[in-house]
C-alpha cells in the first residue's frame, strides 16, 4: 500500500515534470486509433445482428426468379406458419398526367395483407415530417413512394404515377421501410404497391429480373426449423431460402474485409506508437536511473523498485488509455458521418467490447515495449550512487524483442485474424521502414558531399548524421504517414480523374434492357428519329448453368463466394456472328461468322471461366425456362470491360438459342444533361428499363469518396504516429542536445544560431521524409494504375511538393516544439547537471 | 573502544583493467565502534569510494567481508543488504544526489516512504526546518543552492533516524565557507544522535574533526590514527595531524 502511494506520488512529480508525455500520448493514439475502428465495426455488426430479422421483413424468405410453386406456401399454412407472398422487380416511373415527366429507375415491391410480419413500414408526413408505423399495405390502384422517389420525380400524395400500362395514386410517403437494400451500397429509389395491380402493368416479361418471394414468420422456432427443412427438400436450382441466420453472407463478408482493412491501417498507427513507447521508455530508464539507484540505495527491494515504476506506468497508461477511449469514441462517430447512408442508416450505440480491446492494445504496448527496460531499471546498481561512471544498464536485447515481437504479433494477429494477412502486413510494414531507412541513410550519405554554407545548415547537418539511425528511423515513420496521406489525398484523385479520361468519348452512357423482340425495329426507329442514334440491339437469354461435362453443378464446392455467387446467378446469354468489337480471343477459336447452332459452341469470359474453373472443351448445360442447352467451351475471351459497351459472359452462334425466350439490350450514347427524350420512351414501352451509366458512375465515386476519406481519416492516425516517433526521438536526445548546446552557446553561439541549426536539422529531416513519401506514393499510385486501372500512368510534381513542403513544416513545427527548451537554459546550469 | 558496529576483514577488491587485473583495494582490515566518527583519506584513486561502497554492501568485495550490526553482508542476497541498509545507514554525496522531480520537502520523505513509515510528512519537515529551510521545503533542488541541497541532503540521511551515515566528499562541490558551514551541521547532527560517521575526503580540515582517521595508499591501509578529544579539534589541521 505504502510503495502504491509512493508510487502515485512520484507518477504525480513525473507528470508535473513531463517525463512521460510521449509515452501518455503515444498510448492515447494507439489506444484512440485501434478504438475508433473497432467501435465502429462493433455498431455496424451490431446493427446488421440486431435489424436482421427486421430489415429481413420475415423470419425466413423463399425466393426466386420465377414464380413459386404453391407447395411452399401450403406447407407453411399446414404448419400454422405466417406468410405473406410478395415480387420485387425494376421498373421506370415517371408521373403519369405530366408532361416530360422525370422517368426514374425503381426499385417496385408488390406486397400481400400482412407485409411485413417482421417489422414495419415508417410512414412521414412530407408536411410535419411526423412518422409513423404504417398499418396495412396500399391499397388496389394506391402507390406508397419513398422519400427518394418523390424527390427524383416530384411526385407527391395525390400524384399520379405510371406503373408499366397500370396508374397508380400517391397515398403515402415512405420514411423506412424493412429492406435488405438497406445494407446495400447506393439503394435505389422505392416503390410499394399491392400485389393485385401486377398483372395491370404487363411489367413481367422474361427479361425483367424479377423475384418472387414468399415471407414467413413464425411463432416458435420449432415450426420453423421443420419448415426449412421442408424447403431444403423441395428447393429448385433459382430458389433462394434466406433466413436471418444466413442472412446476406456477402454483405457480411464485405464488412468484415472492410474492417479488418481499416483495422490493420489503425495498426499501422500502433506499430508507430509500438516504436514511441520504445524510446520514451528507454529515455525514461535514462533519466531514471540515478533515482532507481538511489531508491535501492536506501533500502528498497528490486521487486519494490520495479513495482514503483510499473505502478507508475500502470497509472499512466490506464489515464492515456482513458483518454484514448474517449477520443476513440469521437472518432467513431466521425467515421460513422463520413461513411454515414454508404453502409446503414441508424447504428446502434456502441457495445462494452470494444473499449476492453482498444484498452488492451494500450496495456499491451505498454507492457510489450516498456517493461523491459523497466526490469532493466530496477536492477540498477546501487554502486552508481557512488560510481556515476558504471556503464548504463541496458534492457535484455533478448527480453525487449521477445516481448516487442510478442506485442506486435499479438496484435496485428488479432485485427487480421489470419496468420497470412497479419504476416503480409508485418512484413509490409517492417519492409516500408526498412526501406524508408535505407534511403533515408542514403540520402544523408549524399548529403554529406554538399558543401554545407553557414554554421547553423553546418550544425544541423551534422546533427542528422550523427544520430543516423535515430534520423533513418525518424524519416522511415514520417513518410509512411506522408505516403498513406499523399496516396489518399492527391493521387487517388489523379487516378480517377485519368481513369475517367481513359473512357473513350463516345462511350456509351445509356443502357435500354428488356426490349421485346417485336420492339427492336420500332424502338431503333424512334431513337434514330429522337437522338439521331442507331445502336445495335442484341438478343439476351437468361439461362442458368446446371451442368458441367455432363455432371450436375455443385455449386458447394466453390470456395471462392463469388463463384458460388455466379454459379447460382442466371447468366445473360447471347448470340453473335462475329467476335464483339472490344472482345479479343485468348484461347481456342472463335465460329467463322456462317457458324449456326449450339455445334459450334459457346464462347466464354476469361475472368468467369478461370473463377468457375471452365477450360476451353469442357461442355456446359444451361437451363433457360425449363429448356437445356448443351455446348462445348469453344473459346474464352478477353473483354474490355472499360468500354462500357454491351458484352456477355457467355457467347452462342446464331440459331443456337433460337427455342429460347430472348429480350434486347441496346446501349448508346444519348446528349446530356437533356433527359425529356426518356419519358416519352417509357410512355411508348413501359416495360423498357433504362440503366444512366453516369448515374451509376457518380453514385459509385460518391462511395469511393466517401470510403477514401475514412480511410483517410484512418491514416491521420498513421500521420500522428509518424510525428510521435519524430517527437520521441527529439525527446530521448534532448539532453545530448541541451549539453551540446550549452557548450556551442559558451562557445559564443547566439541563440538564434542554435535555433537555425534547429530549423536546419528539422527542415532537411521533414523535407526527406516528404520527399520519401511522395516516392512511395507514386509508386502505388503506379502500381494501381498498372495494375488494377490499366491506364497508362502520369506523375504529379504535385505530389512532390505537397510532401517535401508539407513534410518540412510539420516537421519544423513539431520540432520546434520540441526543442524550444534546448536553448532557452543558461549553459552552466546545463552543464552543471549534466556534465 | 565502544563494540564494533562495522567490521571489515581483509577486504580486497581486484578488477580488470585490459588484460591485467587491477588491484583497487588491497587486504583492508579495521572495525569502527558504534558511534564513532571516522574519516576515511587518501589521494584521487587510492580506493576511499570503493571501500565505502564495500562497507555499505552497494558492491561486493573479490574476497573478504563486512560484517553491519554483526551481520555479514557476504550471506545477504542484494535485496537482504537493501533490507539492512535501510535499517541501519544513510548517505551523503558530494553530488547531493536529490531528485530533481521533487521538492526539498519530498526529498527528504523519499527514504522514510520507501521504508513505510508512516509520519513521512512531518518528520520531513522537522528535519527541514532543523537544518534551517523550513521556508524552502517547496523548493525543487535547481531552485536551491548548493549549500542549501546538501543542507536537504543532510536532512534526508538524519530524517530516518539511522545508526550509521556515510559520507562520500560531502563539501567537495562546495566552496570553503559553505563547506565549513556544511561541516559544523553534520558533526553537530551527528554528535546530537550518537550516530556512527563514516567520511570518505580530502579536507584535512573535515578530516580533523573526527575521532579517527584512517589513510589508504594504493588501495592499502596506511595509517589508522586516533584523534582525541574529537571536541578540542578545532577547524586547523595542524592540531590532528
């Protein structure tokens, strides 16, 4: 109790002392940083876990593309099952009594009495703004819109809308409704209609994806399980059971790669902090030691020694962690409003566990990089009371990297959960240092060579080199914040911009889908006469893919869920007689252009073929409607996606789908801005869906912009890291500095030559690590555009000046605040105490 | 003479220096009684801090011992000499050695709380206020003098009441005046509580004022004198010579 109470005391002088601000802060930042990514991803979970069941509608979900035979629901009924029938498809919809009415892709869900039996409905009042829960669904001939759909149309309550061939009236306004979509990127505007104005809209034609669902609830679980397995036994190749157990596997996967993604970024920040914690420990034994040797001198215990100074950090470290939390908690909410309507609207408020985790990252660090040379401290000799000359006891090399190593391994174990991913992101960390160091080092070589004018550049030349390493290390942290900050920020935006410029000019920017075949001709006719476009219009059948050489596809022993995805997924097949403009063949031979019949194959897409593992000879079977198509893999081809011309995954040569219901796809590009030419298409065919590419790529790159910046706010932290260790380092050579300062000073030299030896070291150091920065950048920056954008890469100079001036004026700031004290002491008290 | 409360026997004390082992201390014999004043002389490197450092069991000899209140320090593990350190004896430095973190006040209640006792505070600043700073108690050394931060120092060895105080050249950073002034506390504090003074300097005229004085030469004992009686020697180093 008495060494806990002289403990704090001491910890209380410390403070007052500013002994351990580095340490503090540098806790507070890994602490802060590992505490905002895991509160967040905590909430999102949270939120996915908690709203399954509601965002679900149901307890479970049969679905397909095409109609549900009837057995699902009798069964239900037999069991005392709740349910309720509904169809969800795409459709256009504009106001139906206005003129060069706003057409707008929609997402239209036709629902049954009961909808939905999980949840409800959120109805607003567009004039109060009041909400409530609906009651009921619409009614026949009532349409419920959402608060998109008004915005995008002008639709109101009371408004008419066109439906396909049906007219609907506005009677509600939708504020939220149970949707999965709404864990989806870029949910599209909502239609709610009841299930009996369907067969008044003529909207469900073959080409229209639709899905037919069936919602069931039940009250004891017990019904329910016996009902999945009734539906497992009875699922058809198209049908889909989702339930709130399995409930979007994808979407859960992608948010856990996307937190593992930021969480390893915040690591970064911690392996920084790991490296500050280091030096201001090893600093602290420094200046502690003539205390520890006194405290032993005066009787206390190696063990009472060394609780004295862990009591000490333990007190220090829970404070900073304290703080750390809090500042995680605000950084949570940050990333939330940054990446707020992109991932869930509400989140709940974050849970206990991740504050214990974050916490533990501060304990860990500290105990990981402190403690040895703690331990070292306390078995000091207390012969140095007498002899100040003994060699400085230094912490086992040996204890200090198992433990450090340990640390590390701990943590970046546990934010990557595989042994690889963790591996591949100690190495690349470990590898950007080293590599920032030995250029650093280098770079400080070449210095040495020019000619340095002026005692204050000449001093703080000299300065660099002398502490080689340290400066090496110092340059390694800054410009792996730097590069992260730069890549973010003036990269990411060279990148899109040249990747947009890459799009050829006229590419097309409108899609038309599900064109009846008896529509081609007019439909050609009227946009030639409308737009002066003549785009060619390419047949499409839906097939799904049922056998591989003959043998029914298992679709289980996919690992990769994308393949599963798309092995389940309906393909859009087509016909052609010649290989696509764009399209170039990679392996086998494409049919000559007399080629007829499902004899001369099927051409399939490089990337698809290589993720379902088809090779060029194996036979496929697809099923279209209940009709098999079988045909030998031809040939696969390369296709440029970029194009954003119509292509296919999958090719036949004309007559080979002939027995199959086709509808048409046409792109093309249609003057912007000027949309008026789209409703009066929609008015002409109603059941036309037409797909804004621009629409599409703007939504996109409000994703992308938005994700950018959290990850930037991420790399912040890595930023932070980077000047900490610059801070830690000034500070574990600040007596080295105020003793030759002293000297240089009674040597004759004035302050202000101290300070512009300084600014010297500090700018050159910044200017380096900027430099560095900038370097690493460009070159992911050239990797990606290689590699993933295909665009031929342009540098920016920008880049460079952005980190060489930005690195130095951070760094002079942060140095400058660091040393500041160096100068101000007179000599002899320095000298006095130090020497 | 009083029972021996240090004893050291054929202390020898050999490192290495390059190749060669280097002989620092060389078979010391002598005891000193319980409360008696002894100063340790000698020239630079003759091996006065090596043999304080044996005698307060901070570094172990190559062979011999010391024997503290009858214990040897050779059967004592470093945290059982810690132990009887703090039951038995206290330093004074040349360098004072006081935490620059603390204030004077908490210098002094440094040993006290490392020991547990219990009325640390004011006991700490009784002591203060004996050497005369009980207006300085919260005072961080860099704003004391130097006189004044051996005056703290004085303080701290005398505040836990120990059997023994050893002092390492406790004027030698001092000028002559304040030395002497220095001087006169110590030996006033000292003959006040009958402690046991052991002085490693190079004054002669500090030096004077104990009851004994023993000499090393080369890590040899050279002289072992007597100096009677210690209250008759004046500030002159001819009276004891």
């Amino acid at each position: 109790m008495q060494t806990f109470r002289l403990a704090l005391r001491l910890a209380a002088r410390d403070w007052r002392a500013g002994e351990l601000r580095v340490l503090i802060v540098a806790i507070m930042l890994a602490v802060a940083s590992v505490g905002t990514v895991a509160f967040f991803a905590d909430r999102v979970k949270q939120g996915l876990a908690r709203q399954a069941n509601l965002l679900l509608g149901a307890d479970l979900m049969v679905s397909g593309d095409h109609p549900l035979p009837d057995v699902y629901a009798s069964e239900a009924k037999a069991l005392g099952l709740a349910t309720s029938p509904a169809i969800r498809f795409n459709s256009m919809i504009a106001q139906a009594d206005v003129k060069d009415a706003n057409a707008v892709l929609t997402d239209v869900k036709a629902v049954t009495q009961g909808y939905p039996l999980r949840g409800s409905v959120t109805l607003v009042d567009p004039a109060s703004g009041e909400k409530r829960a609906a009651r009921g669904i619409p009614g026949v001939g009532e349409a419920w819109i959402d608060t998109r759909l008004a915005d995008r149309t002008g639709a109101h309550v009371g408004s008419k809308l066109a439906v396909g061939d049906a007219t609907l009236t506005v009677s509600e306004i939708i504020a939220q409704e149970p949707e999965i979509a709404g864990l989806t990127f870029a949910p599209g505007p909502k239609l709610l209609i009841n299930l009996h104005d369907v067969p008044a809209t003529h909207l469900l034609t073959p080409g229209n994806r639709a899905t037919w669902r069936l919602l069931v609830a039940a009250d004891k679980s017990g019904e329910l399980d016996r009902y999945r397995t009734f539906v497992a036994a009875h699922i058809e190749p198209g049908q889909r059971v989702e339930s709130v157990r399995d409930l979007r596997p994808e979407v859960r996967q992608t948010l856990e790669r996307a937190e593992r993604f930021l969480g390893l970024s915040a690591l970064v920040a911690v392996l920084l902090a790991a490296v500050a914690v280091a030096l201001a420990a090893s600093r602290y034994l420094r200046r502690h030691l003539d205390a520890a040797a006194m405290f032993r001198c005066f009787g206390a215990r190696v063990s009472q020694t060394l609780a004295l100074f862990v009591i000490q950090f333990v007190v220090f470290g829970i404070a900073a962690s304290a703080v750390g939390l809090v500042a995680a908690l605000i950084g949570q909410e940050l990333l939330a409003a940054l990446l707020a309507g992109a991932v869930v609207t509400t989140l709940p408020s974050p849970s206990y566990m991740p504050a214990v985790a974050a916490l533990a990252t501060g304990i860990a660090l500290l105990f990981g990089f402190a403690l040895p040379p703690l331990v070292a401290l306390a078995n000091v000799p207390p012969l140095r009371v007498l002899r100040r000359d003994l060699p400085r006891p230094r912490a086992s090399a040996l204890l200090a990297y198992a433990c450090g190593v340990a640390t590390i391994a701990l943590l970046v174990g546990w934010q990557a959960r595989e042994a690889q991913a963790a591996g591949i992101m100690l190495a690349g960390v470990a590898g950007l240092l080293v590599a920032a160091g030995v250029l650093a080092w280098l770079l400080l070589a070449l210095l040495r060579r020019v000619p340095a004018r002026g005692v204050s550049w000449r001093f703080g030349l000299a300065n660099l080199r002398r502490r080689a390493l340290a400066s090496s290390l110092q340059i390694g942290a800054l410009a792996l914040g730097l590069t992260a900050l730069l890549l973010l920020t003036v990269v990411r935006g060279d990148l899109l911009r040249d990747w947009r410029a890459s799009l050829p000019p006229d590419a097309p920017n409108q899609f038309l889908v599900n064109v009846l075949p008896d529509q081609v001709v007019d439909a050609r006719g009227w946009l030639a006469q409308r737009l002066g476009v003549d785009p060619q219009f390419k047949p499409m059948v839906r097939g799904r893919l049922v056998e591989l050489n003959g043998a029914p596809l298992d679709v289980s022993h996919y690992e990769d869920t994308r393949a599963r995805r798309l092995a389940q997924r309906e393909f859009n097949l087509s016909w052609t007689d010649t290989l696509p403009i764009g399209n170039r063949v990679v392996d086998g031979h494409f049919w000559s252009s007399s080629a007829r019949g499902a004899d001369a194959g099927i051409s399939l897409e490089e990337g698809i073929a290589k993720t379902l593992g088809v090779k060029v000879g194996d036979r496929l079977t697809f099923d279209a409607g209940g009709i098999r198509i079988s045909a030998p893999v031809t040939s696969t081809r390369k296709v440029d996606w970029d194009s954003f011309r119509v292509n296919f995954f999958a090719l036949f040569a004309p007559g080979a789908l002939d027995r199959l219901p086709a509808t048409y796809i046409a792109a093309f590009r249609a003057p912007q801005g000027d949309v008026r030419w789209l409703s009066g298409l929609v008015q002409r065919y109603p059941n036309i869906l037409s797909i804004d590419v621009a629409e599409i790529l703007a939504q996109v790159q409000s994703i992308v912009e938005r994700v950018a910046r959290a990850v930037e706010f991420v790399f912040l932290f890595t930023l932070a890291g980077g000047l900490l260790v610059l801070q830690a380092a000034i500070a574990s050579t600040q007596d080295e500095r105020k003793f030759d300062a002293a000297i240089v000073r009674t040597l004759g030299a004035s302050r202000a030559q101290l300070r512009g030896a300084h600014a010297a070291e500090f700018l050159l150091l910044g200017a380096l690590a900027g430099f560095l920065g900038a370097v690493g950048a460009t070159a992911i920056g050239w990797a990606l555009a290689d590699r993933v954008f295909n665009i031929p890469f342009t540098g920016n100079a920008l880049v460079f000046v952005y980190g060489i001036v930005g690195g130095a004026l951070a760094v002079l700031c942060a140095g400058w605040l660091g040393t500041r004290e160096t100068v101000r002491e007179p000599p002899l008290r320095v000298l006095r105490e130090l020497g | 003479m009083p029972s021996p409360i240090i004893r050291a026997q054929r202390l020898s004390k050999t490192v290495q220096s390059g190749d060669a082992p280097l002989t620092i201390l060389d078979d010391v014999t002598f005891d000193v009684g319980d409360g008696e004043t002894l100063a340790i002389v000698g020239a630079s490197g003759s091996g006065k801090t090596t043999l304080l450092g044996l005698l307060a069991g901070l570094d172990d000899p190559t062979s011999g011992d010391v024997m503290l209140d009858n214990v040897a320090l050779t059967t004592l593990d470093q945290d059982g000499r810690a132990a009887l350190r703090q039951r038995l004896l206290v330093f004074v430095f040349q360098s004072f050695q006081l935490l620059p973190a603390l204030t004077a006040l908490e210098n002094v209640m440094l040993p006290l709380e490392l020991a547990g006792v219990p009325d640390a505070t004011p006991r700490a600043r009784e002591w203060l206020a004996r050497v005369g700073l009980a207006k300085r108690t919260h005072h961080h050394p860099r704003q004391l003098s130097g006189g004044e931060q051996q005056r703290v120092a004085i303080a701290r060895a005398f505040a836990s009441d120990p059997k023994i105080l050893m002092a390492d050249e406790p004027t030698g950073n001092l000028d002559n005046a304040t030395g002497v002034e220095i001087a006169q506390l110590m030996f006033r504090l000292n003959r006040e509580h009958g402690t046991t003074l052991l002085l490693v300097t190079h004054d002669v005229t500090i030096a004077s004022r104990c009851e004994r004085r023993i000499s090393l030469a080369a890590g040899r004992l050279v002289a072992d004198e007597r100096c009677e009686p210690p209250a008759s020697c004046k500030l002159s180093a001819s009276r004891c010579a």
